[in-house]
C-alpha cells in the first residue's frame, strides 16, 4: 500500500479495519470530526476505540499509561 492510498479512506474505515485485526492490541483515539487542515480549533470531542483483545479495564490502563509519558515530554 502506497501512503497516499490512506487517502483514499476515513477515519471510520481506518478503524474500523484496525478493529477487526486479531493481531491489533491497542487504543485508536481521534476526534470525532474530521479535521482537513492543521489548525486546532479550540476544544474538541474524541473517541476512543479498543477491540476485545483489550476489556474496559486494560484500556483505560493503556491510555493511562500514555497521558503519564505525555506528561514527561517536553
């Protein structure tokens, strides 16, 4: 796949595939609107997709882990 072929596709359609992956263990998090250009406009609504390789629990865990990493960013 040719990186400019993820262009061809929505954010619900990268999703939704990376759900249906058996061998996907992870979090997709992403604003809900579709957002074309590089300006942020303020606050925004996101959503947060796990599939059953992950239960609530595990997830909120994972996602806890990456805001503690955030935090120790520069």
């Amino acid at each position: 796949m040719q990186p400019s072929d993820l262009e061809l596709y929505t954010t619900q359609e990268l999703v939704a595939e990376l759900m249906r992956r058996t061998t996907f263990l992870g979090v997709v998090v992403h604003s809900e609107q579709e957002l074309k250009n590089q300006d942020w406009p303020g606050e925004q609504v996101f959503k947060v997709h796990f599939n059953s390789n992950l239960d609530t629990a595990q997830a909120g865990r994972l996602l806890d882990v990456v805001a503690g990493h955030m935090d120790r960013q520069p």
